[in-house]
C-alpha cells in the first residue's frame, strides 16, 4: 500500500511533499509527543499528530516516515511545508479528530495488517491546560466513544461507562 493509496482512500488533502506519494507504507503510529514518536515510530510509519511545527519534520525525517496525518484540521506552519517538500515526506490534512483518523486508518489497512503492517498507538488524554487539550476530550467523553465503536484495550479489557459501577 502507497501513500497515495491512503490519501485518496481517506479523502485526505495533500498539502507538501507530493514527490513523496509513492512511498510504501509498512504501518501506523499515532501520538503528539516528539520524544514518543523518536522512540517507537519505525520507518515506513504514517505518522497521525495534531503538531504542526518544524520539528515533526526533523523526527519524520529520522525515523524514516512514509507521511504525516495532520488531524482536527489543523495547518502547518510554512517551514514545515517547506521540511516536507525537502525530505519528500508527504503532509495532509484531515478534519477528523485524532481517533476518527487512527480508526479509519486501521480500518483501511486491516487486511494488509495481517501480512505485514502494524499500527501501533499511544492514546492518552490532555487536561484542558495542554495546548493539546480540548473539552470534549474528558474521560467519559473518551470511555463512551469507545464503548460506541466497540473497542476495549488489552490493558484493560473492559470498559465500565461512567457513572455505573465496575
């Protein structure tokens, strides 16, 4: 599967990094922190973030990424355009919030999964005080999402709604 195959499958906007279009996606991996992404991000990756900043590109380069999903419908600042027209390291753009997207993703790929992709998450929560926080991102918020897609983690197997006992 290529970037281009992801892009026009999740109706995503291609902002810089075209020449990049045709790089073989081998996974996913979702965070916004930089230092997360260094340490378990592996070449090939699309990488799902709400950073809009320079320095994804310094790390996308390093690790090697196939592309970048910018969520929330966020923009890039123009030296990270410019980074991604550099490395040829694909940038679009999503409306989505960060879980519709790694969904959608995971859903594409699935059946490649099995054979040989793998995506990989680190989902956690910002208080309102982050710059990466949002009010709609509260723990009942996220528990009922959850419960409504059907989903359950492996820490964790099961997902009390809020306000009822466990």
């Amino acid at each position: 599967m290529t970037v281009q195959d992801i892009v026009s499958q999740l109706n995503l906007t291609v902002c810089s990094g075209q020449e990049g279009l045709q790089r073989e996606v081998k996974g996913g991996y979702t965070s916004d922190l930089l230092s997360d992404v260094m340490g378990h991000a592996q070449e090939g990756d699309v990488w799902v973030t709400l950073q809009t900043h320079k320095n994804v590109m310094a790390i996308a380069s390093l690790k090697e990424i196939a592309a970048i999903i910018l969520v929330k419908g966020h923009l890039p600042e123009e030296d990270t355009l410019e980074e991604s027209n550099n490395e040829n390291i694909p940038y679009s753009l999503s409306p989505l919030q960060t879980f519709e997207i790694t969904g959608q993703l995971y859903k594409l790929t699935s059946p490649v999964i099995t054979n040989s992709m793998e995506i990989r998450a680190d989902l956690h929560i910002h208080t309102v005080l982050s710059p990466c926080g949002d009010l709609d991102m509260s723990p009942a918020n996220i528990i009922g999402m959850a419960l409504q897609k059907g989903l359950s983690s492996s820490e964790s197997p099961t997902i009390t709604p809020p306000g009822k006992p466990p």
